[in-house]
C-alpha cells in the first residue's frame, strides 16, 4: 500500500497577485525537493513543463490543491518536517488564510493507483465530517492500512 | 529494560567513553574503531559495547565494512552499533514534563499563538547568550553540536518528542531559541534533516 496525502489552502490573494509571487517563486525549487525526496511517489501536477503552475479544479479560484503520493508515512513525514518545506509552511500565514477547518488528510491507496482530485476532497469531507478513521486519517491520529 | 538500569550501565567510565564515541559518530562503528577511538582493547570494547546494547542504549546490527583489513575475513559482514534511538529519563523524585509539554504545546497550536512562543523562545535565548560561548552552551544543553563544511550542524533535537507532536511550532520556537543563543556570534537558519534538529549555523565573519 501507498500513502496518498491531499491538503488545501485558502489563498489571501490571486495567484497571479504581487502578494503571492514569493510563493510562487518557491513552488519549483521545493516541488523540486519532493520529487527527489526518499519514497516520494507521484504527485498532482497541472502542467509537465511549467512547474509555477498550480493545480486548476472547480472546488473554487482560492483554493489551493496539493496532493501526492508516498511509500511511508515517515517518508512524507520527512519530506514534509524535515526538508526545506519546513521554511515554506512556516510562512503561510503569509500567503494562506488562517482556518480552523482541517485542511489535511491521509488515506491509504493500492500501489500503482493515482488518486484523482475529487476522490482526495471526498477523503477530507470524510474527515472533517466523521473524524479520524481507517479511510481518512491525519499524523497525529494515524491510521495503519487494513488489509483487504 | 528499566531507564534507571540503562542509566546506570553509564557508570564504569570505559563503558560511558564508548557510548559517547558511538553516538558523536552519529553512524554505524565496529568494534575495531570503537576500540582505538577509546583507546582500549578491541576485546575490552566488544564487551562492553554489548553491555549497553543490551541495556537498550546502542542498536546493533552486521554490516560489511570497507575492505581496510584485506585478507581472510574481510569480506564477513561485522557486528556495528548504533545510538538506541529511546531516550532514557532518570529523576529522583519523580519529575516530568514531557506530558505537561505536549499539553501546553497543543494549547498554543489550537490558540494560533505560536508567534508570542516564538517570542518567549528567543527571550530565553538571549538570556544564555554569551559572546563567543555559544557553541559551549549547544553543547551543555545536549544540542551535539558537530561541524559540516563551512556550517555547524546539531546533531540531537533536545525537545524531540513535543518536536514530533508539534514540528511547525516547536521548530520555529528552536530556532528562535538557537538564535539568541549565538546572539552576534552566528546565524543560525531552518535547515532540517531526518533524525537530526532542525537548525544550523554558518558562523558570522569576524567572530
């Protein structure tokens, strides 16, 4: 089994706005960090040649759409913890809208599948709606795979 | 295996020399490098590198070393150890604050108050500031302060368990913390790795 992850965020500005250019700017160099992380999978990508580009949906223009995919929660854990992302969340009350709502979910996937979009904010409506579980978990309230 | 026990396997001083060298190794060491790295025999270092192994300090495991000792045997994976990665905790009377911690720490996550923690980390930091002592107070504070290049690097995270409850804040309260600790002397950044605390130092010119 793999890990797949899917958290959003509330953008305080357009994409495109001046108040958001340094966040974008990082979006290469620490998506760069991922992808070359230990046991990093797959992830959600709107474009395989213009990497500033953010992930387009119809879940509404301010919301920002990360997922991707993981061998181990300690890889994911890593990479998000323990790499230079780290720097990048600290900075969100920067760019992000501060919430109350969770924002991050976790499920477990058969390898080779690639979750779609709707399939990861069903996984977080079914968190925020029936708290931590088997089918949508978070790190603090970790859930390991059920065999089938 | 007791806390209490593992803490006192600490005591023979050839014993405590060996754990130190293995943990400031920060990797796997066979018996041959412990050995001349403390200056004992090599059969005097395999026991008691298995004593503490054994009361949970070290992990072991078999790795082939590089061939240095070419000849029959050198290809034969060895015994190698490793610092055991539970932290062992000794106060008599009971005190701790672990749990207390990861309370407070939870609180200040679910307020949105990090920024007047962050504040509080660094006015403590300040506090034990001491020109060109820095890296003498990392070290006393269980920090494991090692060199890397141009950067110093730390090799333990002192608040490690509240550190993985609560990463975002507790970093960012470490690093104001660190900050203050090297005052003018050094600049110290967010530059995390696995295993290892999230801050390191590139030391300011003229210091």
């Amino acid at each position: 089994m793999h890990l797949a992850q899917l958290n959003v965020a509330r953008l305080l500005a357009p994409i495109d706005a001046p108040e958001l250019a340094e966040f974008v700017a990082l979006l290469e160099p620490i998506n760069a960090v991922a992808d070359a992380a230990p046991g990093f999978v797959w992830r959600l990508k709107e474009s395989e040649t213009d990497p500033t580009l953010t992930y387009q949906h119809d879940f509404g223009d301010e919301l920002l759409i990360n997922m991707s995919v993981w061998q181990t929660r300690d890889d994911l854990w890593n990479y998000v913890y323990r790499t230079r992302h780290l720097g990048v969340l600290q900075r969100r009350r920067e760019w992000f809208q501060r919430t109350l709502e969770i924002a991050s979910v976790m499920w477990w996937i058969p390898e080779g599948h690639l979750p779609t979009a709707a399939e990861g904010m069903a996984r977080l409506a079914a968190l925020r709606d029936r708290g931590a579980g088997p089918e949508a978990f978070t790190f603090k309230e970790f859930h390991e795979p059920v065999s089938i | 295996m007791n806390d209490l026990d593992a803490v006192a396997a600490l005591h023979d001083p050839v014993r405590r020399a060996l754990y130190e060298f293995v943990a400031a190794s920060g990797r796997d060491v066979g018996r041959n490098e412990a050995a001349e790295g403390v200056g004992v025999s090599r059969t005097l270092a395999a026991f008691h590198l298995d004593k503490l192994a054994e009361v949970g300090l070290l992990e072991t495991g078999f790795a082939r070393l590089s061939a240095t000792r070419p000849g029959p045997g050198a290809g034969r994976p060895a015994k190698v150890y490793r610092r055991g990665r539970t932290s062992r905790y000794v106060a008599v009377p009971e005190r701790d604050f672990r749990e207390l911690a990861s309370l407070l720490a939870e609180v200040v996550g679910d307020l949105d108050a990090a920024d007047g923690a962050i504040a509080a980390a660094a006015r403590a930091g300040k506090k034990l500031h001491e020109p060109g002592g820095w890296l003498a107070t990392l070290r006393d504070r269980g920090y494991e302060p090692y060199r890397q290049d141009d950067v110093v690097r730390l090799r333990n995270c002192p608040f490690q368990q509240v550190a993985d409850e609560q990463p975002l804040l507790v970093c960012s309260m470490n690093l104001a913390l660190c900050q203050g600790i090297a005052g003018d002397d050094a600049t110290a950044e967010l530059d995390p790795k696995p295993g290892e605390c999230c801050v390191s130092f590139s030391k300011n010119k003229n210091r």
